[in-house]
C-alpha cells in the first residue's frame, strides 16, 4: 500500500462500469427495502388505528429486531433463506419497520378531528376519506420517516456484501479492504454517502412538490 | 430441528471453548473492544456536549456532527481507517486499532447530540434562579443541568453502546476478531451451524446491552423528575 499513491483516480476512471454497476445494486436492494417496508408498515399502521392495544407491542417487537446488528441478522436468516438477495431483503426490511410504523402512526394520529369531521360531513367513505384526506394532510410527516429509513438502509445494504451480494459494499469489502486497496474503500465510501444526501435531499423536495399548500401556509 | 441439534453441538464441542478461535476468546474481543471504543467515545464526545449544551454556541457544529454519523455506514467507517492505520503502523494497523478508532468515531455523534438537547432543554427559568442564587457556571451544569438532562444523555449513550456491540461484529472484517469472525469464518467454509450460533450470541449481547443501558437510564433519573413525569402522564 505504501509504494503507491493513497488514491488512485485513474483507477475510478478506469472502472466507471463497475462502479456504476455497484450503485445500480445499491439503489435496486434499498429500492425493495423500502417499498416492501412501506407497505408493511401502512398495513400495520392501519391495522393499529382499529386496534390500540397492538400498538405496544408492535413497537416492542421491531424495535427488538432493530437493536439485533445486521450481520447477525442476515446470519440468523441464512439457513433458512442461503446466501440470497432475500435473506439481504428480510432484514433490511425488518429495520425500516420501526421508523416508519411509528412515524405513519403518529402522522395519521395528527389529522385533526375536525377535519376528519368535515370529511365525514361531506359523505366521504373510509377509504376516500384516507386517500383525499387523511393521507395528503399526513404526508410530511410520512416522508419524514421514509427519509431516516432510507438513509439508514443505503448504510445497511453496504453490509450485505458480506453475504456474498454486490452493492457499494462491494468496492468498499471485496476489492477495497480484502485487497488493501484504498481507492476502492473510499470510493464506496463516498458514493454510499453521496447517495444517502442525495436520497434526503430528493426526498425532501419530492415532499415540498406533492404538499405545496403546506409551503403556502407557512410562507 | 435437525439443524438446531447441529448448533447446540457447536456451542457443547470442547474445541469451541479453547485455542485461538474459541468462544470465550471472541466473546472477550467483541465484549472488551465496545467497552473500550464506548469509553473513549464518552470521554470524547460529553465535553464536546456538554460545552455546545451550556453556552448555545456551536449548535451548527452539533447539528453537522450529527447528520455526518448518520450518513456515513457503520461498514463504511472501519473501511476509512484501515488504509491510515496501515499506513501509520504497518501491521500494527490491522486488527484491534482500525477498529477501536472506527468505533470511537461511530460512539460520538449519538452521545454529542443528546448531551446538547440534553442540556437545552432544561427550563431557562431554573438556570436563572440558579444564577441568582449565586451559584457559578460551573455548579449550575453539574448541579442543576446535568442532573436534569442525565436521562437525556444517557439515552445517547444507550444508543452509541448498541451501535458499537453492533459494528463490533463487523470489526472482524479488518481482523478485529469478535464474534462476528466466527459468521464470516462460517459464510467462507459453509458452516451454517457457526454462522448462527455465532449470529445467536451477537444478538443476545445487543439485546443485553440495549437491556443493560435502559435500566441504567431508569435508575439514574433523579426521584424528583422522575415524579414530574408520572405527574405528567397521569394528567
């Protein structure tokens, strides 16, 4: 390591493809975690709103799943689901269940009655009453959460590379610290980082487009 | 069934309880190496939050501390400090150094940001009766803000210990041994019943740890707040 220099830039140039290629991974695997996570969690959501009581429990059960490190818990998974892309998903996707359960939970709890009121004055249905009401008053806070979770899953999926899959942790494990090589680590680094901005940052505006009275009301 | 059989096997071999690769020998790595990074990590990051938290000034810099330890993956951090510590030691610098360092840093942001809200969020009111009671900047943090942030900053705490058990088990990545060496050892020879007795001990040791630092957080809560609390919920 020492006879070369510390960061090899033609070395990136050289590989854009793989590297490329890489952050395809990264971007499918946090992709399905956190679309499969969303789903899972409004279920639950919806599901707690008609019954308080599982509220607790909910919160106690992916909160235990979310303080059992990754690598153990894709460990745990491997003799039932192998070295897959499912063993990777199932954990991950367990990890987004905390954050946003209780983020879709508390969003929905903060549609105030009176609206909820009107809407039900208005001869509005469940279902329509939460998709043109419920749901586009909850959204800030929805996102909120969509955000700390896929912020916290573009970390995790660098992990999976350790069960054999791809991804930045790819650069940053197989051809990065197993090879001593720093240009690779480093370059996963910072694309792992640079993606988790820029999925905060899109997200965000992304927010700020789909609730402009929001911005209309406070400006 | 079968395949649990295979693990309790592992776990009662005598030759998992002795030798270089034992049991016992990575539970002490994973267990010594986060007490030690979780030590350091306090020792570090409660001035630094304890000194935004009391004057105001530097809350940008909480703030950036803070959004830099959640975008940077906890994989990520043991990656960026082995090409210096091998640089810097040579052989040294593979192994327990790159971890501990990496650990540390990973220690910091949650204990930063905590003290600081910690501290902020304790009623203005009580600080200027402390004042006028005479009391000298330095008492008035250890007497009246540390005491009621306490819960607070030891929530900081409990969730940089989890993080730390947690990467720990990466940490075998950079030769750091720990339990998770025994699940990469595994994944390599396609010894499933390792892999999950292994991947077993690492999440009862996070659990236990999450666990540990609850309850310390419960009893450390001074009788008085906890009371305003109760106060608060029974309302």
């Amino acid at each position: 390591m020492n006879d070369q220099p510390f960061f090899r830039i033609d070395w990136v140039i050289d590989n854009l493809d793989e590297i490329g290629g890489r952050v395809g991974e990264h971007l499918v695997m946090t992709g399905i975690a956190i679309g499969v996570g969303l789903v899972i969690s409004f279920g639950l959501a919806l599901l707690i709103r008609r019954v308080r009581p599982l509220y607790g429990p909910t919160i106690a059960i992916t909160g235990a799943l979310y303080s059992i490190p990754s690598l153990a818990l894709f460990a745990l998974l491997i003799p039932i689901t192998g070295l897959s892309l499912l063993t990777a998903e199932i954990a991950l996707v367990s990890y987004t269940l905390l954050i946003l359960v209780r983020n879709i939970v508390a969003a929905l709890d903060g549609v105030p009655a009176e609206v909820l009121d009107a809407a039900d004055g208005m001869g509005f249905g469940s279902v329509e009453r939460l998709w043109r009401v419920e749901l586009p008053i909850a959204l800030p806070v929805i996102v909120a959460g969509v955000r700390i979770a896929t912020v916290t899953t573009i970390g995790l999926v660098t992990v999976t590379s350790l069960i054999g899959l791809g991804g930045l942790g790819y650069l940053i494990v197989n051809t990065g610290i197993n090879r001593f090589f720093a240009t690779s680590i480093y370059t996963g680094v910072a694309l792992s980082v640079a993606l988790a901005v820029l999925a905060d940052v899109g997200l965000e505006s992304l927010q700020r487009r789909l609730t402009p009275w929001a911005r209309a009301r406070s400006g | 069934m079968e395949f649990l059989g295979e693990v309790a096997a592992w776990f009662s071999d005598p030759a998992s309880w002795e030798g270089r690769n034992s049991i016992p020998l990575r539970l002490w790595e994973h267990v010594s190496l986060s007490a030690t990074a979780l030590a350091l990590g306090v020792l570090i990051a409660l001035p630094i939050g304890l000194a935004i938290g009391h004057s105001g000034r530097g809350a940008r810099a909480a703030v950036a501390i803070t959004n830099i330890g959640r975008a940077i993956p906890s994989l990520g951090w043991l990656g960026m400090v082995l090409p210096i510590t091998l640089v810097l030691f040579e052989r040294g610098g593979l192994g327990f150094l790159p971890a501990l360092i990496a650990l540390v840093a990973l220690a910091i942001p949650p204990i930063v940001t905590n003290t600081y809200a910690g501290l902020r969020e304790v009623d203005r009111e009580l600080i200027d009766a402390a004042r006028g009671m005479g009391m000298g900047e330095r008492r008035i943090l250890t007497a009246v803000e540390v005491p009621i942030a306490l819960p607070v900053i030891l929530a900081g705490v409990r969730s940089s210990a989890v993080q730390v058990v947690a990467t720990a088990t990466l940490a075998a990545v950079v030769a750091g041994g720990t339990l998770g060496d025994f699940i990469l050892q595994g994944i390599f020879v396609r010894d499933l019943p390792r892999v999950f007795g292994a991947a077993l001990m690492v999440a009862v040791l996070a659990l236990a740890t999450e666990g540990l630092f609850a309850l310390l957080q419960r009893l450390a809560t001074s009788p008085g707040l906890r009371a305003a609390t109760d106060v608060g919920r029974t309302s």
